[in-house]
C-alpha cells in the first residue's frame, strides 16, 4: 500500500510537469487555429513555419546568440575554474562570493544592473549587450560545474608533472584539459539552454535591432500564440534534447577508456 | 617560469575581469542610482536623496510588497508540500533509477518556459482540460474560472520552480545515512518523530537553500502574472519592470532592486548559520 501511494504521488508530479509540455507539442498537430479543441492531425503548422522567414531569422537570431556565449561562457568559465582550483591569488575570495551571488540573484535584479550599465557607457543596445549579458549569466555556472569536476583531482599529478619540468601551461593542456573535458560539455549545453530559454535577462538588455525567439514569443502572447510557434518549440526541444542524450551518450563511451 | 607567470596572470585575470565589470560595477551602479532623482532627458539625474527608500515603505507599495511577499511564500509552501516527499522517495529508490527520475525532472525545461507557462492556459481556462476533467467525474458541477485569478498565477509559479526545490532537496537526501532511522526505530521512535528529530533537522540546509531559490525568482517572474494573471502589479517584479519600461523611474526601480537584494543577502545569512562550508556545494 505505501509503495502504491509514493508511486502514485511521483507520477502526479510529473504528470504535473509533463502536461504543458505534452499539450504545447500536441497542438502543434492541431488542425485549428487558437482553438483548444482538438481537430484533426496535420502538419500544416510545420509547412507554414518552413515558410516564415521572419521568424526563422528570430530563431537564427537565438540560436547564434545561444552558441556563442555557452562558446565564450564554457571558455572564460573553464580558464576561471583551473585558477581557482590550482592558484592562490588576492580577491579570490571576492570572486568566489561573486560567482556565488550571481548564480542566486533574480534574472530581473541582474538584468536592469546590465541595463544600467550600458546605459551609463552609452552603449546601444542590440547584439552586443546581448551577447555580453548572456555569456556573464552562463560564467558562473560553468565554473562551478568545472571546479566540481576538478576539485576532485589529486594535485600530485600536478606537482609529479612539474618536477618533471612541464611548464603551466604544458600542464593545463596535457592534464587539466583532459580532465575537464566532460565538464566543459555539460557547461557548454547547460549554457546553450539557458541562454536559449532567457526571458527576463534579455527584456532589459535587448534592442529593436536584433529580436530573438523568447521575447518574440512573449510579444506575441497577448494577441495568442498561433500552432506555428508549437510547432518550432517542438522542433527546438527534440533538437535540445538529441544534443543532451547524444553527448551523455558518446561521454559514457569515453570515460569507460 | 616567465609563461608560468603570464598564464597564471592571464587565467586569473580573465574571469576576474569579466565578474568585475559585468556584476559588480552594475550592482554598484544600481546601489548609486537608488540615491538618485529621475531626470527629464537622463535616466538619472545627480541630486543625492533618500527619497526612493522613504517611497518604498509608503502604503501603496507596501501593500504590493506583502502580497507579493504573501504569493511568494504560497509558492514556497507548495513547493516543499510537492518537492519534499518527492526528493525523498526519490533518494530511497534503487541506485540505477535515480539518476533517470531526476533527469526527468530537468527534461521539461529544455523548453521555452513561456509556450510551457502559455500551456498552463489551456489546461485551466473556462473550457480547458481541467474542468473537463473535474466535470466529467462530477467533482464540480459549473466551471471553475481560476484563469486571470491569484490562483493561476500561483500554479504558474510553482510549475515553473519546483524543480529548484527538488534538486536541492534531493541533493541533501541522497548522502543522507538511512541507518539513523533504522536506529531510531529500534529505540522505539515512530514514524513522525523520526521525521520531525531526524530527517527534517538533518536536510535543513537543502530546505533553506531550495527556499532562497525560489523564494526569489517567485517574487521577480514578472512573465507569469503577466501571461495567467489579470492585475499586472501582482508581483514586485512586475513593480520594477513598469518602473524601468514604463514610468520610466529608475532610481525608484533601482530602489527596490536593492531592497530584492537585501532580503536575499538576509536569507542568504541564514543560509550561513546553518551550514558547513562543504554542504553549501548543494545550492550551487
């Protein structure tokens, strides 16, 4: 009796989860228009997305913003995470708290400081200030997820490779780098969906001349979202998803070696 | 090493570098800005006042700072009345399963969370799945308007965070020693107080660290009252957002972005109190 009412109460959270998730790709085959009921399959909602060039370019727009700061984030973050780990340095502790409050404060606290910013260098907002603010909310957590990689590693091997003549950066190649390698992957798409998925950050720090896919999303909530934008999540998440299990995938054969 | 030196110069630089100018210097910024007056064609101008804070606790915005503190703590609740029992019949699950129920925790957030949030509308409208559902077994006999409500905006929000109350928690629960209740049992402990002296104390860190989590972003998701509620200044979010965007009063919008960040360094302080160095690894 207790196993069934502790599986039943895990399959109501997630059916709980689930649900939108399985409506929004659902209706995506809809063959309606801001209907709720439901009327017939089709694909007609993926044709007429294939034929929306503006909104493929807001998609191209995110995607391009999303793989070049999880890029930026995952190499700043991992050269971040060795320093910390092998380096005693002045501020360390300051830059320890820094990535630490930047992790837990509110996206809406982080983006009008970003907005603020840019606002007293007079920089104009677009693709820059974009860039820029997500590459800063991916950092700290590429750094943590590295440090927690590295932080488990005997500092021998390091000292053994330095008597025996390797210079730092001899040792970051050969022996860090390796080390991180399934680190810097698990950085690198946390980064990716996070920036993908970024609302509030990028309301503040956004400009007219390059829109991307969240914030067309919530501009157009209000007038009602059409199958089409279903039918491009649904493709964005099977995309998102592929990536993870391929990559957890290929990582499993690796670390077995 | 004259390379050693650069490199070591270069790895530390880089992201101190890059945390100094895009964190600090804004907070920093923010903080100067809340002592500020709004300005005709500036965003600011250079008058130094208090006079933000002192609007801060007038009547009207104290109001919208308990009921979005009153929403915020609602979500908490529900969250750790969901995420609780949750993390733990995970952690006591066989050892092969468990890596695959919290990927499946994580999965439904590789979305965009708004489609996910505009879902959320489908299922509780007028003639949505919900009512249906509660019609057909007889449950109710009219439909249920929670749309537009407190109520939806309530669902949305515990949708959109429970799992950082899960991972926390689950983080807590899973190196806990499962002996300490066998032992408690034998000594003749019954199951609530196993629970109340053993369990509950024991994963406190993980149940503070999963409050600031959501606790916070409850507070500033304007997004979600702006989708599933009707008033727009449910949460002090959407306070601050209409102070920049809007009213264009930044001074005053930076004035409760600092407040926000008070509170959070409040809880963040008991968060201190009550762990260890190493166990604050869970709230990261």
């Amino acid at each position: 009796m207790n196993r069934f009412f502790k599986s039943l109460f895990i399959t109501i959270v997630y059916l709980f989860l689930y649900l939108p998730v399985a409506i929004f790709i659902i209706y995506s085959f809809n063959n309606a228009k801001f209907s709720s009921m439901w009327n017939g399959a089709t694909l007609h909602w993926y044709r007429v997305l294939f034929s929306d060039i503006p909104l493929l370019i807001v998609t191209g727009h995110s995607l391009v913003i999303a793989v070049l700061a999880a890029s930026m984030a995952t190499f700043v973050g991992a050269l971040g995470a060795c320093a910390l780990f092998r380096y005693r340095f002045f501020g360390k502790k300051l830059l320890d708290g820094l990535i630490f409050v930047l992790i837990i404060v509110p996206d809406l606290v982080f983006g009008i400081s970003l907005l603020v910013l840019y606002v007293t260098l007079k920089i104009q907002l677009g693709f820059w200030t974009l860039l820029l603010a997500h590459i800063t909310f991916c950092l700290p957590f590429v750094v943590v997820t590295v440090y927690g990689r590295l932080d488990g590693t005997d500092k021998n091997i390091l000292e053994a490779a330095k008597d025996l003549g390797a210079s730092d950066y001899l040792i970051f190649k050969r022996i860090i780098l390796p080390l991180m390698i399934p680190a810097l992957i698990a950085g690198w798409l946390l980064s990716f969906t996070l920036s993908m998925d970024d609302v509030i950050v990028s309301f503040f720090v956004s400009g007219p001349t390059y829109q991307i896919l969240p914030l067309y999303i919530y501009s157009q909530i209000h007038v009602g979202i059409t199958p089409e934008i279903n039918a491009l999540c649904t493709l964005i998440f099977v995309f998102t998803v592929t990536l993870v299990l391929a990559s957890r995938f290929l990582l499993k054969g690796t670390s077995k070696n | 090493m004259m390379s050693d030196r650069i490199f070591k110069r270069f790895s530390v630089g880089v992201l101190t570098i890059w945390l100094l100018v895009f964190a600090l210097l804004p907070a920093l910024l923010v903080v100067c800005g809340s002592l500020l007056i709004q300005g005709e064609d500036n965003f600011f101008s250079w008058h130094l006042t208090i006079q933000n804070y002192v609007e801060l606790f007038s009547a009207d915005y104290l109001y919208v700072f308990l009921r979005s503190f009153y929403l915020a703590g609602l979500t908490v609740l529900f969250c750790l009345l969901l995420g609780y029992p949750f993390a733990y019949i995970v952690a006591r699950m066989p050892a092969y399963l468990k890596p695959i129920l919290m990927f499946l925790i994580i999965l439904p957030f590789w979305t965009s969370s708004l489609i996910r949030i505009y879902s959320i509308i489908v299922i509780i409208s007028a003639q949505g799945l919900l009512n249906r559902f509660l019609l057909w077994l007889g449950i109710i006999h009219q439909p249920l308007q929670l749309l537009f409500t407190q109520g939806a905006v309530l669902i949305g929000l515990v949708y959109s965070l429970l799992p950082f109350m899960i991972l926390p928690l689950y983080a807590n629960l899973e190196k806990f020693d499962w002996r300490l209740i066998d032992a408690a049992r034998d000594l003749g402990a019954n199951k609530f107080r196993v629970l109340a002296k053993i369990v509950i104390p024991i994963t406190i860190p993980g149940i503070i660290a999963g409050i600031i989590l959501v606790l916070l972003p409850a507070m500033t998701m304007f997004y979600i009252p702006d989708i599933l509620g009707g008033a727009k200044s449910l949460l002090l979010g959407n306070l601050i957002k209409n102070q920049f965007i809007e009213a264009r009063n930044w001074p005053f919008g930076s004035a409760i972005s600092v407040m926000l960040t008070v509170i959070m360094g409040f809880l963040l302080l008991v968060y201190w109190r009550f762990t260890t160095p190493r166990s604050r690894k869970d709230l990261v």
